[in-house]
C-alpha cells in the first residue's frame, strides 16, 4: 500500500510540473542560451570577460552569448538573420530613426512595461522611442565629442586649451609657425569624418545644442541660418592646417598620426579613450576639451550623443530571460561595470559612477557645464531622401576640400531638406 501510494505523489507531482508555465521558477531551472547581436567586435572582451559574467552570477540558469558582426556588415547580417528567423534573442540597435522601421515592421518587441525603466531620463529614453511614444529599445551608452591633444607637445610650445573659435584657430596657427608638428591631426578621405567629426563636434556650440536641433525638427529653424554657416566658415579654416594631402588621409591615417605623436591635435570621441590609452601608453600625455564657443562669454555645449542601445527580438526564443537582462542594464551594477570595462563609453542610467579613467573623468565633467545634444540630424529630419545626416556629411566634405562654399553648403542642405520635410517647406 505504501509503495502505491508513492507511485501516485510521484505520477501526480510530474504531472504538476509539466502543467508549469513558462517563467516559473520550476522553469527557470532550465539552462537557456541568450544570443546577442552586436556591431562592436572591438568590445568582445569586455563583454565575455568582465559584463556578462556578472549578470550570469545572478542567473545561473542563463547563459549569455555575444556574437558581434563587424560594423560595416552589420545592418545586411542583421536583415538577413531577421528575414532567415535566425536572428539573436537581443539586438543592439543604433537610437533614434536607424532601426525604428525595424520596430514598426513588427522585427522588435515593444519595452514599455520593463522593469527597472524609472533608472533612466526621459531624454535617454527619447532615442529608442516612437514619435507615438512606444519604447523599443534600452538605453546602454552614449558617447561625447570632444578635442584630444598631445599635452606634451602643448607644454613644449606653451600652450594653452582654447576656450573659442578664434583661440583654436590661433592655436593651430602657433603649432604650424613651430614646424615640428601636424596641427591638426585630420582627414576628409572618408565621408564621415568631416561630418561626425567636423560638423557635427565643433558646430554644436554654434547652433546651441537641442535649441537648434529641435528648431530644425519644428521648421522654425533652418541650415541657412547663420549658425550653420559659421560653422561651416569654421572648419573651412581648419585646411590650413591639416597633413599635406589631406584629402586622401583617412580615418586610420588620422588615428595614427596622433597616437605616434606627430600632432598635436586630434577631433575625437570618447570612443577613442580605450584604443589612445593602449596606443599611446606612456609616450605622451593627452589633455582633452570640450568644442570652443564661437565667441568669448558665449555658453558651452556639447555632443552628448546616445549611441547605443538593445532591442529584443520580437521572435526571441527565451523572451522572458532575455527581459530579465535588459532590466539589469538598468542597475547600478553595470553601470558601474560598463564604465570601468569600456571607457569612453557611458552608460546611461541615473546612477552616479565614480570613473578610474582619468580622461573619462574629464569628459563626463563636461556635463556640468556644458549644454548637452544629440546630433542634429539623427532623429525626424533624416527620414527621408535626400537623407540629411548623410548629405551633411557629403557637403562638409567638399567645404573642407575647398570645394564648396559654406553658404552654399547652407543652400544644398536646406533645399534637399525642404524637398520633402513639411515644416520645412515654407509658405
């Protein structure tokens, strides 16, 4: 009789087992592999060794796999896992428009009922959020630019850091009088460059950050305005001071000539913090500033851009572990660990990191003092053709090249703006 009785407890205990939903604790015994995808091979390290560790010791259960693509491969590979139902259970995605068709086509869950989203700013948030205001993607870092330079050169030369436009053109110009140095370590070979790092880091000051960007979203602003203009006066003047032959430098070209100490000054992102500190070691030491005002007493601001974020695969295979990973993204654990692992990069919840790297330190007290903003053209005014982000960059090019005029640049932007934006069109 005992022995019929144990075999009933056990028939009728698996059978409860198996009526168990899925998310149950019973359930999440189970070992399940996420997959996420990602453009930032360089990163993988950081990932395996330091970040996903610390969220597996929290969830014993889940294992959590990163698979990079290389960036330039990354949007085909993406498609085509997404078309082929292969894709990784979470997606890293670029903010504002670049991957929004890809949530309204149904390839991304919506995150609004998340857990742990109090954690970040409304602003944060904007960036991965429908113009409708549904949430499909989870803020993980932003990125600011800024001027690096050799600060042993600066100390050999006596200079000092600019605090305007007319300082920083100085400046170049007591480097160039020297002889010794490039002045300004930069090319125009590769399209992106003049824009990401002409247009968009030394104008943000001039069009005064978010006030100048959402003016050109709401139409009551426009890129022949004399902020744009100036701006492009500006980097016109930085050809003088460019390597010979510029034209045909590029962004590898550029890299290295800093971090071998032949210039003096590099346009950078915060991005570059981890790669200059392994290139350059101990060789020299680098100093860093935020973009000059355009005129003495004018406020500061900076290009305080989100670059980074994760969406969950609307068909992930194990969609409730891989919410529980966003959720922490959202902690001060990895807050604190993102930083630390990959400096340059920020993560962009509310919790206060204390930085071990001293130029991180430096560029994320920027944010004290300085007006943020995102880059002006990611969001609203790019989507359609011309795309505006893309022709900023083209036109930045050629004024750089000596090969159009800034008012020019001003006329072509807006007009291929205007051809299809509504605010923009006028009366």
């Amino acid at each position: 009789m005992t022995a019929r009785i144990i075999r009933i407890a056990i028939a009728l205990l698996i059978a409860a087992v198996i009526a168990l939903p899925m998310g149950s604790a019973l359930a999440q015994d189970e070992q399940v592999t996420l997959i996420i995808e990602s453009w930032r091979v360089d990163d993988a390290d950081e990932w395996n060794d330091v970040i996903l560790p610390a969220f597996e010791a929290h969830y014993p259960n889940i294992d959590v796999d990163f698979q990079p693509t290389i960036n330039t491969e990354y949007s085909a590979t993406l498609g085509a896992k997404i078309e082929a139902g292969t894709a990784g259970d979470l997606i890293m995605i670029e903010p504002f428009d670049f991957r929004l068709e890809m949530y309204l086509n149904g390839d991304l869950a919506n995150l609004g009922d998340l857990d742990g989203l109090e954690n970040f700013s409304a602003g944060a948030l904007s960036a991965w959020t429908t113009d409708d205001g549904e949430l499909f993607g989870v803020p993980l870092a932003a990125v600011i630019h800024g001027f690096m330079y050799n600060a042993d050169i600066f100390e050999e030369l006596g200079l000092e850091e600019p605090a305007t436009a007319q300082e920083f053109l100085d400046l170049l110009e007591a480097v160039k009088q020297d002889g010794q140095y490039v002045p300004l370590a930069m090319g125009t070979a590769d399209a992106f460059v003049p824009g990401l790092l002409g247009f968009q880091l030394a104008g943000v000051p001039f069009w005064r950050g978010e006030e100048g960007r959402l003016a050109l979203v709401d139409g009551s602003g426009s890129f022949t305005d004399p902020a744009y203009v100036q701006t492009w006066e500006f980097l016109a003047a930085w050809a003088d001071y460019m390597p010979d032959g510029y034209q045909a430098v590029s962004y590898p070209d550029m890299q290295n000539l800093f971090t071998l100490g032949g210039s003096a000054l590099y346009p950078a992102g915060s991005w570059e913090i981890s790669i200059f500190n392994q290139l350059v070691g101990d060789d020299f030491a680098i100093g860093a500033f935020p973009p000059p005002a355009p005129e003495a007493g004018a406020d500061c601001f900076i290009n305080d851009h989100m670059d980074m974020g994760m969406g969950l695969n609307a068909n992930a295979q194990h969609p409730e572990e891989a919410r529980l990973f966003l959720q922490w993204l959202g902690s001060a654990e990895f807050a604190e660990l993102w930083n630390n692992a990959l400096p340059g990069f920020f993560a962009m919840s509310n919790h206060i990191v204390e930085a071990s790297d001293p130029m991180v330190k430096e560029y994320a007290g920027w944010r004290a003092n300085c007006g943020s903003s995102a880059r002006n053209a990611y969001a609203i005014i790019s989507r359609g053709e011309p795309n505006t982000d893309s022709e900023l960059s083209r036109v930045t090019q050629l004024v750089m090249n000596g090969e159009m005029s800034p008012e020019e640049a001003a006329e072509t932007v807006q007009a291929g703006l205007a051809s299809w934006y509504e605010p923009q069109m006028g009366e």
